[in-house]
C-alpha cells in the first residue's frame, strides 16, 4: 500500500473515531467537547494500528489493552485541557476510584466493554483494505 492510500486509510479512521466518541459522549452526557474529538481519532487509530499484533490474544486481554490505551488517552488529554489549560471539559473527582478527576475505574471498564466491538470494526477495516 502506498503512503497516500495508508494516511487516507489513517485519516478515514482518526475521522470515524471523532464521529463516533463523540456520538459516544453525546449519547452518554448530552454534550461532547472538540478535544474529544480528537481523542476519540487518536483512540480507533491506535487501536487499528495494533489489532493485527493482538489477533491472536484472548478476548479479555485485548479488551484490557484497549481499555489502557483509552484510559491512557483521556488520562493525558485530561492532564492537558482541564488541569494545565483550565478548561474543565470533565470532572471524575466525585467518581470513586478516579485520578486527579481524570480517569475512574468506571469508564475503563465501560472502554473494557467497548473495546470488543472496537476490535471487532478494526478487524473487518483492515480485511477491507487489504
């Protein structure tokens, strides 16, 4: 596959996961924020990038590392926009067992949960584009 084809397979991707964290976040808040956004293409793209090495590992221990890789996105996102920045996109302080605010043990398991289908979509992408 040639460079032009590969960063318009990338930029396809980083597009879908904007779409659809952020469909996510409005679903599940009732608003979203750009820099989810970008998160969200930051996720499915790293997450594509890697499903053909984790192919082979269990269900479970690809839906922990996709939840880690998310978690640790919104871990640095979060330090960024809402600690350094100020802007006060979200708030997990009220959460039991969050950092900082940032990240909580709820979400990373609900990003477990969705890592599934995650990896799922990623694997018929990558068949696509072969």
């Amino acid at each position: 596959m040639n460079k032009r084809t590969r960063l318009r397979e990338y930029w396809g991707l980083f597009c879908l996961g904007a779409v659809g964290y952020s469909l996510l976040e409005i679903l599940w808040r009732g608003y979203t924020h750009w820099t989810m956004g970008v998160t969200g293409g930051l996720c499915l793209s790293t997450l594509y990038r890697i499903s053909g090495a984790v192919q082979g590992w269990g269900t479970g221990a690809r839906c922990a590392l996709g939840s880690a890789i998310i978690t640790a996105y919104e871990l640095v996102v979060g330090c960024l926009v809402n600690l350094k920045l100020g802007w006060d996109v979200w708030d997990y302080s009220q959460l039991p067992f969050h950092f900082r605010g940032q990240i909580c043990l709820l979400y990373s398991t609900i990003w477990f949960l969705l890592s599934m289908p995650i990896f799922g979509l990623c694997y018929l992408l990558k068949q696509h584009h072969r």
